[in-house]
C-alpha cells in the first residue's frame, strides 16, 4: 500500500469540499486548498455513472487534493520560468554591451540563480509527476479492495450453496 504524504503547510479551506451529482448519475468531488501564501487551489475527481456503485468518498477526495496540488505546482512553474526568462534576458543584454551596468559578480551570481530557478523547475515537475503515479496507485489500490470484496462474496456464496446442498440432502 501506498503511504498517503500529507500536504506540508497546505490546509482544505472550510466548507470548500463537497460532492455533486450530474444529470447522467456520475458524480465529481471538488476540494480547495490554501497555500500557505494564501492563494486557493481548486482540483477535482469524477467518477462515471456506471461506476458509481463503487463510489467512496474519501477516495474522491484524495484524488481532488492531489489535482489541487498539482495546480498550485503548474502555476508555481510558470512563476519561475517567468523569473527565469527575466534574468536570462538580463545576461543576454549585458553579454552584448561592450560596458556593462552590473559587475562581473552580479553576473554571476545572477547566471547561478538562472541554474538554480531551471533545477527547481525540473524538480517540480519531478513531483507533478510523482503526485499523478500517487493518484493512479490510489485508484488502483481501490480496485483491488474492490476485487477483495467480490472475490470473498464470491467465495462466501459458493460456501453457502454448498451448505444449503447439504441441508437440502439431510433433510430428505
């Protein structure tokens, strides 16, 4: 089984986490969760209408908060491929001036933050991808309880067939 890792200073709003049904029978949860900036971060899971009869709440509600998640982590990328782009920009200019604003130290270091921006891009899609393994393993794993299930009524059934043949047969 899967370890479900919490979300470290992200809190669900209150009262922003509730289950709907559409017309067709299918149903989809929506959580909202708080960075700790403040911003909100809607995600979802829908289940079809066929499927509804394994339906579990708290199932639906995993995978809409990894989805939230995995929103804040797509807008956090796009804030420092923006940073990135900047300063980069900046380091083109300042290679084709022959006299340059900043000193051969600001350059620098300003060269080793576009290294490190690109790292923390990469490590954050990294864990986007990550976060979609996590919600595909929770999906699965729910099947398999599932299976589990049908197997021991399956099994259980049988059993009972077989003690009512029995009982059938004494009572003759």
């Amino acid at each position: 089984m899967t370890y479900y890792e919490p979300f470290m200073n992200f809190e669900p709003v209150a009262k922003k986490c509730y289950i709907m049904e559409n017309k067709d029978g299918s149903k989809f949860t929506k959580v909202t969760i708080q960075a700790p900036t403040g911003e909100k971060y809607v995600g979802q899971s829908f289940i079809k209408a066929e499927d509804t009869d394994y339906y579990r709440p708290l199932t639906g509600y995993k995978i809409a908060e990894n989805r939230a998640y995995i929103n804040y982590l797509k807008v956090r990328i796009k804030e420092l491929r923006y940073h990135k782009n900047i300063l980069f920009g900046i380091l083109r200019k300042e290679d084709q001036k022959s006299s340059s604003v900043y000193s051969n130290r600001e350059q620098r270091d300003m060269a080793h933050k576009v290294i490190e921006l690109s790292k923390e891009i990469k490590d954050i899609k990294k864990k986007i991808l990550d976060r979609y393994k996590l919600i595909d393993s929770i999906i699965d794993e729910r099947w398999k309880v599932i299976d589990k299930i049908e197997a021991r009524a399956e099994k259980n059934q049988k059993r009972q067939e077989l003690v009512d043949a029995i009982r059938a047969g004494q009572n003759s």
